[in-house]
C-alpha cells in the first residue's frame, strides 16, 4: 500500500517538474578533413570522419520510462575544450557512409557529416 502511494505521489509531482536532462554519449569520431559542399540549395560544410567509439545517429529519438521523447544532438570538442555551446543543441542534417545517406555509422567506419555548424577543424572530437 506504502509503495503504491509513493508512486503515485511521484507521477503527481513529476507532473510539475521541469524534465532532468539526461547525457549519454552514443559515440565519438574524429575529423579528419573539412569539406566546403556548394550545392543548389545552399552552401554546407560537411566533416569527414572516423567513428573511433560507440555509433553516431542522423536522427535518433528515445523514449525515457516515463515516456519522454529525447533527441540526440552532437558536439564539438577541440582539445578537449568544448567548441560548440550548450545551447545550440546541434543535429544531424546529413549523414552518409561513402555516397549513400545512412541513419547511423558504427565504430570504426568513416562517413561524411553535415551539422550546420561552421567552426569545425581537422583533429576535433565531435560526440553524439
């Protein structure tokens, strides 16, 4: 009976709460080139990477136990100094494995990806 009180006073009150935010790292690469990508639509400029752990996402949504939906978003590290701010949250816009589009690579491989962010450099860390 105890228990079932406390769970309930605890979905009442998580009601009120703002949500925790919740890091996990999915995966880190390293950049190995910068490419400048000038298509029809708009100028990007796309990271050539090497996944060195875990997997990198174009667009990946979790669901938290209570039922929350979390995206994932990248950033970016230059010597261990983070680059991009918090508050940018930046995402996947493009994601591919040689010239195919991909919705994710894994440890290991190299891939192409584009954040719309613009003060990347060869040797940054970028982690998912």
């Amino acid at each position: 009976v105890i228990y079932t009180l406390l769970d309930e006073a605890k979905d009442l009150f998580a009601a009120h709460l703002p949500p925790v935010p919740v890091e996990k790292v999915h995966g880190s690469a390293e950049v190995k080139a910068v490419y400048n990508i000038n298509n029809k639509k708009d100028a990007e400029r796309i990271a050539g990477l090497e996944v060195s752990k875990g997997q990198l996402f174009l667009d990946k949504t979790i669901s938290t136990s209570d039922g929350t939906a979390l995206t994932c978003h990248y950033r970016i590290l230059r010597n261990g100094n983070l680059v991009s701010d918090k508050s940018e949250m930046l995402r996947a816009k493009s994601l591919r494995h040689f010239k195919e589009e991909v919705t994710d690579v894994r440890r290991g491989d190299e891939c192409g990806l584009g954040l719309g962010f613009e003060d990347i450099q060869e040797g940054d860390t970028i982690e998912c």
